[in-house]
C-alpha cells in the first residue's frame, strides 16, 4: 500500500479569472438594482417592493423569536395589502378609461366613476372595487364606505368590462342615468330600486323608541342586492318577528355590498348605541372568509382575522345585553347541487365561542323549501331549472324575495325562543 500524502493545495485562481466573477456579480447586482428601480418608479411596484420586504422581514423575525404578529402588526398588514388593492384597481380604472368607447365612458362620467371622481374603495379581505361616489361616500372610521343617506338608486346589469376594473354599478336613479346606462348596453334593473334613510341605511327609518328593537350586521345579503326595498331580508324579518311577538318591531338594516365581519363591527359601533337594541343579527356568508367560495373546500384565506371580528361583536353584545345571533348564509350551490357543509358553515361554527342556540344554520329550511318549490312546479306541469330562492333567473347568487322570506321566517322563530326563554 502506497504511503498517504497530503494532497495538493487547489490552485489558486488566475487574476483573469477573479475579474470574470466579480464582473459577473456586478451584472447581477446591477440588474436587480435596475429592477428594483423601475419597480420602484411605479406606484404599485413601490407596494410590492415594500410588501415583500415587510414579508421577508416578519418572517426572520418569527423564525428567531418563534412568536407571531400582535394586533398592531396584523392591521398594519392589512392596511398594505389594501393600499396595494386600492392602487391596482385605480391604475386598472385609469387604462380602461382611457380605452373605453364613447358611450361606455359617458356611463363613468355620468355616474362620476371616472378615474377623476370614481370612489375606490376596498371590502372584505384586500378586495378593492370601483363604486359610484353619487351614491356612496369614503368612511374612515373602519367601514371605509358607506352609503350616502336619502338616496335613490338603481342597479345596472350585464356591464362588459374587457381588461377593466372591478364596478359595481349602483347608480342614481334618474334619466340621465338611465339613458347612459341604456346607450353603453346595460340593463336598467327595475326591481332593485334602492332608497336609503336619513342613518345611510336601506329600510325604512329606524326607531329607537320602537317596543322591540335590532340591529342587522351584514353585506350585499341583508342590502337585499337586487330586491325591492320591501323584499330585504331585515325588512321581512322585522314583518315576521312583529306577528310572533305581536308588538312593532324597528330594525336598523346595516347591510352593504362587499363588507366583512370587520366593517360589521365598526357599523355595530356605530349603530348600536343609537339603537340600543334587543337583538343583533350577523349575517356572513362564504367570502367573509376567503376569496370567492374557497372556504366550501376548505381553504378559508382569513378565517382567524373573520373570528376576531365576530368575537368582538360578541363581546358587544354581551356587554350590552343584546342577544346576539350568528347566521351563515346558505349558497346556492349548497341548496342546488352539494352542500359539503363541513367546511362552509363548519369552519364558522367551529369558531364561534358562544352557546349553541345564538348559533342558527338556516341550510335545511332553504333545501326543504326548494323540494316543496320543485313539487309544487312539477304538479302545476311548469319546469323548475333553477333554484328560486336566489336570484339565479338573472344569473346573481343572492336572495330572491322567496329566499329572503325564508331567512327571516328561520331567524324570527329563534329570536322570539330565544326571547321566550331568557330571564
């Protein structure tokens, strides 16, 4: 066997060689700087530049300490990812706007929905949207819009937007409205003639000196999108609750499009000393807790940031002595194909700390009443295609006035229980 040897030193590198990597590197440092410079030069690349160090930054940090973010940190957070939101949709706006057709672009002059005037706002989660300011005006005080009180309006449907921004088309109802609306191609939606009160709320004027008094938290459900003002679902709750206690009943409808547990709460605080109710109802339905129905297979985006919220408005309540009820909104795809409810409503009763009877799932009355619809069609030989307890005949996900009637019905038979039962 040959005797070891101490093997020979690697050979240093020839100063060519040395010159090619730092030059290399140089390249490479380079073109990150350009790019962060150009990403830098652009409103949202300044988001997603400061978005991605904040990210990077929490990451170490929770990585040595091992704990998670406080409540400050996780509103900061929020608030970049709705920063980012809001300037996406403004730059998107800006491009369409200055694309769009002569007739659609009077349709966003007319209804001050141009990148001018237009009011972008964020909703649930990170979502941001365009909303006409005629009809409602910014809020800063943690509902970020709101309606505009004594208000008259009306929806406009089926509104192509190719490469635009995210509009919901909520509009004054007058014929300058309706003749932009009529000339861009969309369709003046008659029934769903919106008036606010004097509180920017939809319904008639609340009183708080009514005998029995509530307050509904909510979003584009209990607005009752696409519903006559007298076919919401606070509405025909106050209708059904009054005949099962036989006294009038007052409810303050806080319901608006695209808000979330956390604008509920924030309404809540609002509303609720004013009404100083007997009773608040929250209403949440799938995308109070992700995007779109993600959370129906069981992947929720902000189902601990949803809990928070309702465990404060329970906590309201609570110090208030107002009876306070949880009630999940049953999607159409639940009543009409699978219901798959351990995710969706699952995940919401699973996180909600209360007793078993301030918690009601209405899915059962909503398949039991489209069973009798279905029967009650085949027996009159007419078909039944669609589900008539949501607007499917004009292709929308909310309730029609038969939905809405059947909430009310299933929430004021628990309320008046619950009332009964109470000291």
């Amino acid at each position: 066997m040959e005797p070891s040897r101490t093997p020979d030193p690697a050979p240093r590198p020839r100063p060519a060689s040395i010159r090619v990597r730092w030059f290399k590197r140089f390249i490479i440092l380079a073109t990150l700087a350009a790019v962060a410079g150009v990403t830098a030069s652009f409103r949202i690349g300044r988001h997603y530049a400061v978005e991605g160090y904040t990210a990077a930054r929490r990451a170490v940090i929770y990585q040595l300490t091992g704990l998670g973010p406080d409540r400050a940190e996780i509103e900061a957070d929020w608030a970049r990812r709705r920063a980012l939101g809001v300037a996406r949709t403004t730059e998107v706006l800006t491009k369409f706007y200055d694309h769009a057709d002569p007739a659609m672009k009077r349709l966003f002059d007319v209804a001050g929905m141009d990148p001018e005037h237009g009011l972008v706002r964020y909703g649930r989660g990170d979502q941001a949207f365009l909303i006409s300011p005629q009809v409602f005006e910014r809020d800063d005080s943690g509902r970020s819009y709101r309606f505009r009180p004594n208000m008259k309006s009306v929806w406009l449907r089926q509104i192509t937007l190719r490469d635009g921004p995210f509009g919901l088309f909520l509009v004054p109802d007058d014929p300058a409205h309706r003749e932009a609306a009529t000339n861009a191609g969309a369709i003046v939606d008659e029934p769903s003639i919106t008036t606010t009160n004097s509180w920017g709320l939809r319904g008639p004027e609340p009183d708080p000196d009514a005998p029995l008094r509530g307050v509904v938290l909510g979003d584009s459900f209990m607005q009752g999108m696409f519903n006559p003002d007298d076919q919401t679902p606070p509405v025909l709750l106050a209708k059904r609750l009054g005949e099962l206690e036989g006294e009038e009943v007052s409810i303050a409808n806080t319901g608006h499009l695209g808000y979330s547990p956390e604008q509920y709460y924030f309404s809540l605080l609002e509303y609720g000393p004013r009404m100083k109710p007997r009773f608040v109802v929250v209403s949440v339905c799938p995308n109070d807790f992700g995007n779109e129905f993600d959370i129906l297979y069981g992947r929720p985006d902000w189902l601990d940031e949803a809990a928070y919220w309702l465990d404060r408005i329970y906590g309201w309540c609570r110090a208030n002595d107002a009876i306070f009820l949880l009630v999940p909104v049953p999607s159409f795809p639940q009543v009409e194909s699978r219901r798959e409810d351990g995710f969706y409503p699952g995940l919401v009763c699973n996180v909600f700390n209360g007793p078993p009877s301030r918690y009601l799932d209405p899915l059962d009355r909503f398949v039991d009443e489209n069973l009798r619809l279905k029967l009650e069609a085949r027996r009159a030989g007419e078909s039944y295609a669609r589900c008539k307890l949501y607007n499917r005949h004009i292709d929308d996900d909310h309730f029609s006035p038969l939905g809405a009637a059947i909430w009310a019905d299933a929430v004021a038979r628990r309320l008046s229980l619950i009332m009964a039962t109470s000291g």
